[in-house]
C-alpha cells in the first residue's frame, strides 16, 4: 500500500499539471486524492434477527449483499430507509450514523464505532470473539436464511473528490441488473483471501465498484447529479467549465472566458449561474481552494508554491481566501486541525434508487 503522501503526490499529479491542457476528472480526483489509510473492506455473516448500527464518522461507505436482503435506516432528517437486495450497491455518505437490518423494526444489537471495533448494546467488545478469518465477522454457523454482506468504507477521501460527494445524497442505491454484476462476485470470492498484495486489490475492486454507481448516477437524468457535472454537455457552459478546470491559475475574468465561448459576458453569466447554481468567479475560487486543499498535502509544498499554482498572487492572498471560505487558514489545514473533508459540503438529504422508486 503506498503511503499517505505518496497518495498526496498521485493526487496533486491529478490535479494540476502545469503546462498541460488537463481536463478535470472528478471521479479520478475522489480515488487517487490522499487517504489517511485505505479501506476498510469486510465480508459480514448474519442470523435474523439482525440490526447493527453504523458510528464509524466515516464519509463514504459502499455497501452490497452476496446473500439476503437488508435495509438501510438512516439517521439524517429526510432519507428514506431503502432495503437492497443481491446484486444492489448502495453508497452511504457519511458521517451521520445509519443502521443495517434485516428488518427495520429490529432492535440494534451491535454498533460499529470509529475505530471499526464492534461492540453490544452492553458494552461488550465482539470484534475478536465474533471474527470468522480474514476480513470476514459474523455468526459462526449460520442458519438457512443467513444474510452475507460485503462492505467497504473509504475514511479520508481528497477534497477535489470532496466536491463530488458534498452532492452526493444521503443514501444511493443501484438496483441489480443496472451493470455487469462480476465485480460483486469477485469481491465476494477476493475479500477473505489473505494473497501478497491482497489490500491493493481489494481496493481496485472496491473503487471500480463505487465509480461504477457514481457513473450511472450522473448519468440518470433526474438524480439530482450536482450543476456543474451536467453542465459540461451545455454548449455555453461546459466549454467555460473546460477553460477552468484546464488552466485554474489563469487569470480569468468573465469577458475573457465569453470571448473564449463566444457569447456575450451577460449570457454568460446568466447561463452559467442558472445551470451551475453560482458565477464562474466564484466557482472559480472554490475549485482553484479545492486544489489547493490537496496541494497543501504534499510533503515539500509550500502556501508560497501552492498559492501561485491554483492562481493566487501571494501566500498571504491563498491565506485569505481560504480561511474565509474554509474557517481555517492553509497552515492550520495542512497540520491537520481539520480532518480530510471535514469543510466539505452536506450533499442533499434523501434517497436515490436508480431507475426505479425507494422501497
């Protein structure tokens, strides 16, 4: 597993390659920015009547049955709880705590906290007692109508992936059938194998598998996929969304970028706020701190050097900006006051099933 900050050099190549017309891949950025660590994946065997209650903190969670049905409770004023079947992959944005159940009437029995120990309504830590091998809990000899379920929980994802999960709904479900369900399968068979390089794998599948839900929802007309990823199919607004993205620490003023478009500064401005839901300037100021979030991680940057790659004129002006938007100045950030995404945005509250109504 590669390192903290060699995860922060992967993800800053992503994120700014000076000299280079790069556009912008959100997705890439919510996998290759840094992690504090990497997934926690684990394969759950469980009896009815089960309920396990989740108060991991953790912002991103992805969760599918090999066996059985469940349902997801959240705690977040405004979801639905949503039961998943085999083949179904939800994706759970944190942190507010939720619950897994075989019912929803089923009273909690054990809580996940935020160090992934598990433990009883009593107090009881069963992490050990009720672990069955390799990444792999539960009860030891399950009944006939036992559920297995595999979940992988990302803890730290970067913040140019911040930006595509402050849109996120509470919970969203791919039903079963919406995609190839091979990448399940391989999950199931690879996650209590203990092979060299094992980890590395598991979160190649674990990544695959939440890229493939993320697609499909930004796909999905209607899903509530955040402005500015529809707009880059906007013949005005995608073109002026390509010029930030490519070259964020440019200069740009409105009239410039419609010059580059070829409208008129007004259009622009209009047709841009109206589909992204704010002004290219200060769209532009939260993707050029995004990147800078992310460049303030690597090992040898400096406020100074990150300042005039994202576009600012001094470390005293990033400084600025960023306390302003953020609370924390990009010292205090980078020395870990704040945690990886805290100052992300709350995506709306609410449950999406794609392709069909919440259950």
């Amino acid at each position: 597993m590669r390192t903290g900050h060699a995860r922060a050099r992967v993800g800053a190549r992503v994120l700014f390659r000076r000299g280079e017309d790069v556009r912008m891949d959100m997705l890439t950025g919510l996998l290759a920015g840094p992690q504090a660590r990497g997934a926690f994946l684990l394969k759950s065997v469980l009896d009815p009547p089960w309920s396990v209650r989740i108060e991991d903190r953790a912002p991103l969670s992805v969760v599918t049955m090999v066996q059985g049905s469940a349902w997801l409770l959240p705690d977040e004023q405004g979801a639905e709880p949503v039961r998943i079947g085999p083949g179904d992959v939800a994706v759970v944005r944190g942190p507010v705590p939720y619950t897994v159940a075989d019912q929803p009437d089923t009273p909690v029995q054990i809580t996940v906290g935020p160090d992934q120990r598990c433990s009883t309504q009593q107090g009881e830590d069963v992490s050990d007692s009720m672990a069955l091998g390799v990444r792999t809990w539960g009860v030891a000899r399950p009944g006939a109508g036992a559920a297995v379920m595999l979940s992988g929980t990302y803890q730290a994802p970067g913040e140019v992936g911040g930006r595509l999960l402050g849109a996120l709904p509470t919970i969203l479900v791919r039903p079963a059938g919406a995609a190839d369900s091979t990448l399940i399968t391989l999950l199931a068979s690879e996650i209590s194998s203990d092979e060299p390089g094992q980890e590395v794998v598991l979160d190649r599948l674990l990544d695959l598998l939440l890229i493939g839900v993320l697609r499909a929802w930004l796909a999905a007309p209607g899903s509530g996929a955040p402005g500015w990823f529809r707009a880059q199919g906007d013949p005005v607004v995608g073109p002026a969304l390509r010029l930030l993205h490519e070259s964020p620490a440019h200069g740009w003023t409105v009239e410039e970028l419609a010059l580059k478009v070829g409208v008129s500064r007004a259009s622009l401005a209009r047709r841009f706020t109206e589909v992204v839901g704010e002004p290219p300037v200060g769209y532009l100021t939260g993707w050029r701190l995004t990147l800078a979030a992310d460049l303030l991680r690597e090992p040898d940057a400096t406020v100074e050097k990150v300042a005039r790659k994202v576009g600012y004129s001094s470390a005293f002006a990033l400084s600025a900006a960023f306390k302003r938007v953020r609370g924390v100045s990009p010292r205090e950030f980078r020395s870990g006051t704040t945690a990886p995404g805290a100052a992300m945005a709350q995506g709306p509250r609410g449950t999406v099933v794609l392709g069909r109504a919440v259950s």
